[in-house]
C-alpha cells in the first residue's frame, strides 16, 4: 500500500478551506472586497481577518488595502502560491478519497 498524501493544514481548517475555495473561484487576477467575502461566507469579520492572517502568513492570499472614492477598502485575492496549494490540496484530498473508496 502506498503512503497516503498529507493534507496542508493551512487549508485543511473549515474556515480557511471555505475561504480558499471562495478565492480560488475567481479568476487568477480578480479580487474580492472584505465585506463581500464576509458576506458570502457567513462569517464575523474578526473570524475572517483570523483565517485570512494565516492565508497571508503562508502567501496564500495578498491583501491589498486602497481608497475608492475616499473610502478605504480592502480587497482579498488568492495569489499563484494559493492557487498552486489548493491544487495539491484537491490533488491529495481526491487520493485519500480513492485510496478508501476501493473496498
């Protein structure tokens, strides 16, 4: 039997999953606002800006903060590295899923 892969526990918590698989469903250069990621996860902003510290901490995401009309916004996006990670990160969950599927 082959060695099962291991998951990449910066992903592998619900929420970050949740907010990688947010980010990973946008195009490579598009970013998303805070509140609207907020929003579509259902999550309180200070449980976001958690998860997404530690998105940031492994570059998994870039945060960017900037002024639209005088009013500061910060936008979230998923960077290569991210998108890479939650490839491998799919990669590995799907051999996990065969490797125990099969009986």
């Amino acid at each position: 039997m082959s060695e099962l892969p291991q998951l990449d526990p910066v992903i592998h918590a619900q929420a970050r999953l949740r907010v990688t698989v947010a980010l990973a469903g946008l195009h490579s250069s598009d970013q998303i606002t805070f509140p609207r990621l907020q929003q579509l996860l259902d999550m309180t902003a200070g449980n976001l800006s958690t998860h997404l510290r530690k998105l940031e901490d492994a570059e998994y995401v870039e945060i960017t903060k900037a002024y639209e009309h005088r009013t500061p916004v910060t936008l979230v996006r998923l960077t290569a590295a991210g998108r890479a990670a939650f490839e491998s990160y799919t990669k590995a969950l799907h051999q996990l899923l065969d490797a125990t599927g099969g009986d």
